[in-house]
C-alpha cells in the first residue's frame, strides 16, 4: 500500500465552519489594529523599494468599502476578475471581492508581456460581472474588457459600517487558474472551506506565528503559491506580509534577500530557478547587507527540486547566516489550493540517487549513481497515494506511479468544465468523509514514508519504448557552457517511426557559441547519458524559449512552436 498520511493538527479548527480570508481579517484588524498588515515595496518608484503599507484597521475599512462598492454592481456568486499589478491595492480588490460574496478571479493586469491572449481567454471562460484594478491602470483594464464594468479600488471612498454574511463554506471563493505549464489555463473552483483549509496547513507547516513571522513574497498574486503566501496565510495566521513585483526580483535578486533580512521571521517561496538564479546574481557588495538568521522556512516547489540548487544558494549565502535547515522543498498543485507535502522542519531536505534505467522503467531503487531526487516530504493535513494511472490501483511498494490526493483542501474541479470527473472525486471514496481522489498528473514514488516527485505523465518522452524524464535530459544538455542555465525544454514530437525527441533551449548570454558544434556536443552528451538519440535540437536567443507568467519554462508552448513552425524563423545557426 502506497499511500501516506500526515494528521496536522489545524489552527483554529473548531471555530465556526461559515467563514472567509475576509472575514478573519476582520477579526485580525479587531485584535492588532494599527500593526503593519501589508506592505508593497515599490522598486518603480524607488531603486531600494519605497514600502507602501496598510495596517489591519486600514485593510479593513478599505476590503469594506470596495466591497460595498461591489455590492451595488454584482449578486454574491458573480465574478469578479482582479486585473491588477502586484501591490497592496491586489489584495484590497481580492478581499473586497470575497467580502461582497463574489467568486474572486485573480489575474493580471493586460500589461503583462507575452499574456494577453491567455487573459482574454481567461475571461471568455469565466464570464466575470465586473472587473476591479487601480486608477493607474484603470484605461488599459476599460480599453481590454469593453463593456464591462470596471471598479479602481484605490479610489472607492470610505463606507459606512455594516454587517457582511457569512459564506456557505462550500460556495466558491475564487477561481484559481492554472499558469498553462502543461495545457491550455484552466478554472479551479475552490471553496472556502478549501482554502481555508490549505491555508491552515500552510500556517502549520510552515511555522506560522502572529506578531512573530512575516510573509515575504515577489510571487504574483495571481499564482497558486503567490496568492496562499501574500493573502491566505496572513488571514488565517494573522501574520503581516511584505510584498515586490516579480520584475524588481528579476531586476535585481538582492531585492527579495535583503526583504528577507529586514524582516523577523520570514517565510518565503520561490520556484527552484529563482534560488540558482540569486545565487549567481547576488554580489559579494549585495551579501555584505544581507543577514538572514532570522528566516524561518524558504519554500521550493512548482518545478523539480535540484540537489544542485539547494547546494549552490546554501553555499552563497551561508556566509550571511542562513541555516541549511530552512530550506523546505514542497509539492503541490493548483487544483489541491497550493501545498500538498512539505519536508520536515529543522532539518536538510532528504536526497536519495536511484538507478536513472530502473526509476525510467518505473521502480526506485538506490544506486550509487544516477538520478538524484529530493525529498518532497510527508503531506501536510490530508493524504497521498501511488497509483496505476490507468486503473487507479495502488501500486507496490518503491514503484512510480501518479500521485493521487485527497484532503478538505482539493478543489471542487474546474469551471464549467465536465471532463472534470476524470480528475477530481475518484474512487474510493472515504467512507467517513466521502471524499475522493484527485489525479494530479504528477509521476512520483513513496520512499521510506516520503514523496518523491519524479516527473509530469504528459510529459514523459517515450522513444523506443523507454521512459525518459524531460527534466534529466534538460539536465544534462544544461551542463554545456554555452547553453544559458535553466532554459531548456524536451519534449516528444511524432516522427515517421514513433515519437522523437527534441530539445529547445537558449545560448548562455554573451557567450560566442558555434551552434553547429555545440549541438553535436549535446547529441552526444544525452547519447552518452540516456542512450537517447535527439531529433532536433534549436538553439534560440536569451529570452526566447517561452514560458509561463510565473516565469517557469513552459514545455507545452515549446512543443505547439516548434510543430506550428513559430521557433524555426527564431532558431540561431
């Protein structure tokens, strides 16, 4: 039997079960008043980010008065999109929404570069009844949503008192979107009770205390992760959050290190690039200002978690007193809120290297070489299981299966969608509960009572009748000087005798590269090292290779470029 479960004990469980992120943040706003609630470190205005903050009492009346505003235009169950930029302003229009008993959308304002295609069709799926953003960015929102009306929360004067209902904890709070990393974006309808449950897991997990931890995030609002960090979190565990745009952290990494340092206890997140990326960014200058003792947990999810990335940040800011032990590698999907397993507190992530033929083939077995994996621990308050994919059996104890999830945190399936079924509520049912399961798509293996995430279903590349996991290759061909780190992409193409590989990727920045030699290079690398033989390999510009609005590379888009012809006008050599 494959399947753990890890019984968190919950904040505030036995309070009443109708409420909302709103509704504790009146709660919140009653008992810390004037402490700082959320604070936007705006790098637009200032290079060292000039701190926009808004205390729980101002929160409040402001999440009260967008909410009264909302009142007027939409009946509780419309939607209302969030087309905003990251700021203190995001959050007030989020809340608000909750507030009025509206289902929340959070998204992004149409400025966002590369995106706008996947925002309209965003809200061609969710139908919203009003649109809420700030006035400077009120003409772009009215000139990309037509008629629709179109609330800037930042100039809604203040409202009266008044007595707000409490939610069904089944009706929907927000529809959370996936990022399109592996198909087209899709709704998650969750709950209340959904994500107030995640949310507690989280403040569980992850050590959450009020007055004593703070939320540091350059994560967008509109992201699974970003939005349970910067909102969910604080709300359940009454904890402040500091907030920058992605872009100042692309900028610039020290940004986010040195908001960390200025703030106790911070708890952050970052996909596992971002930590390769600040550590080769952040200079010694930088690190001199630096001193992060006081981090409580940094959080690595969304992509595979490398044993070469933890090293390397561990290694760089050592020095300014970050404690190895901080580092938490995590799973989770959009369709369970966010988190779904969290290595343990106060000690290293676990890694263990499997035979790289045997994991391919669908069995863990240690070896002294091969693929090494990090541990995504033990589930935080809900339960895990490996299952056939196919059957929905469990499989034996050390093979590979997909990882199935059940817990009050799951979603209730996608909006408007009916092929839902195929992944939310499968069988067996908890007979106490009544909950299913979830399919997450998600290969991966339980290995002495820990989750090892393996690789994605859909993109396996099958070639010969073997497995090879996309992540291994782009490993491999990411070792060569001239290829640009964490930019390649593998993927499966059809060719004349089955499926063929192929790999995109970017020249390292300001590097002279032969194309034509450093392709055979790679050929021979992955040869070398997967016995695979690659069809094609495309060499783009830095900046090229496309990715999702969380800055992840998106092996989808690759593959639907590279067949519709789009990369071949872009390729170098």
């Amino acid at each position: 039997m494959e399947t753990i479960s890890q019984p968190v004990p919950v904040p505030g469980e036995a309070a009443e079960e109708r409420e909302s992120f709103a509704i504790l943040l009146g709660r919140w706003a009653r008992v810390l008043g004037d402490e700082p609630a959320v604070t936007h470190l705006d790098h637009r205005r200032s290079a060292d980010g000039r701190a926009d903050t808004l205390s729980w009492r101002e929160l409040d009346a402001r999440v009260s008065a967008v909410a009264a505003r909302l009142s007027a235009i939409a009946v509780p169950g419309e939607r209302a999109a969030v087309l905003a930029g990251q700021s203190a302003d995001y959050v007030v229009a989020f809340l608000g929404a909750i507030r009025a008993g509206l289902v929340a959308v959070p998204l992004f304002a149409p400025g966002l570069p590369g995106h706008a295609g996947r925002l309209a069709a965003t809200l061609a799926d969710c139908a919203p009844r009003v649109a809420l953003t700030t006035t400077g960015e009120f003409d772009a929102v009215r000139g990309f949503v037509g008629d629709l009306p179109v609330v800037a929360v930042d100039a809604v004067p203040p409202a009266g008192a008044r007595d707000w209902p409490e939610p069904d904890p089944d009706a929907p709070a927000y529809l959370q979107y996936t990022s399109g990393s592996t198909r087209s974006p899709a709704g998650v309808v969750l709950t209340h009770r959904n994500v107030l449950a995640n949310a507690r897991q989280a403040c569980t997990a992850y050590g959450v205390e009020s007055r004593t931890t703070s939320a540091v995030s350059w994560l967008p609002l509109f992201h699974d992760m970003g939005l349970i960090l910067g909102i969910g979190a604080p709300m359940v565990g009454g904890m402040a959050s500091v907030l920058m745009d992605p872009l100042a952290f692309i900028e610039r990494p020290a940004r986010w290190l040195r908001a960390l340092s200025a703030s106790p206890g911070a708890i952050s997140a970052a996909p596992n690039f971002a930590y390769a990326y600040s550590a080769s960014r952040v200079t010694e200058a930088e690190k001199s200002y630096l001193d992060l003792s006081r981090v409580v947990s940094l959080i690595n999810g969304s992509e595979p978690v490398l044993p070469a990335t933890i090293a390397k940040f561990q290694d760089a800011f050592g020095e300014c007193g970050l404690r190895p032990e901080v580092h938490r590698s995590s799973y989770g999907l959009a369709e369970a809120t966010v988190l779904v397993s969290v290595t343990d507190a106060g000690k290293p992530a676990r890694q263990v290297t499997f035979d790289r033929d045997r994991l391919a083939a669908g069995s863990a077995v240690p070896a002294a070489s091969g693929t090494t994996l990090v541990s995504c621990g033990r589930p935080a308050g809900q339960r895990v299981r490996i299952a056939d994919p196919g059957t929905g059996d469990e499989v034996a104890p050390g093979q590979v299966g997909e990882i199935r999830v059940s817990g009050p945190n799951v979603g209730r399936g996608y909006w408007g969608r009916a092929a839902s079924s195929a992944t939310f509520g499968l069988p067996p049912l908890d007979p106490d509960t009544g909950e299913g399961w979830l399919a997450t798509g998600d290969l991966g293996v339980v290995f002495d009572g820990e989750l090892f995430v393996t690789g994605r279903l859909k993109d396996l590349v099958v070639v010969d009748g073997r497995n090879h996991y996309p992540q291994d290759i782009e490993q491999t061909v990411e070792q060569h000087p001239g290829v640009r780190p964490h930019s390649a992409a593998a993927f499966a193409v059809d060719g004349e005798d089955g499926e063929t590989a192929v790999v995109v990727l970017e020249r390292a920045k300001d590097a002279d590269v032969d194309i034509a030699a450093a392709s055979a290079a790679l050929r021979s690398a992955v040869s070398a090292g997967h016995g695979l033989r690659l069809h094609d390999v495309v060499f783009l510009a830095p900046g090229e290779v496309p990715r999702t609005s969380s800055g992840k590379i998106s092996r989808a888009r690759c593959r639907e470029s590279y067949l519709d012809g789009t990369l071949a006008a872009r390729r170098l050599g």
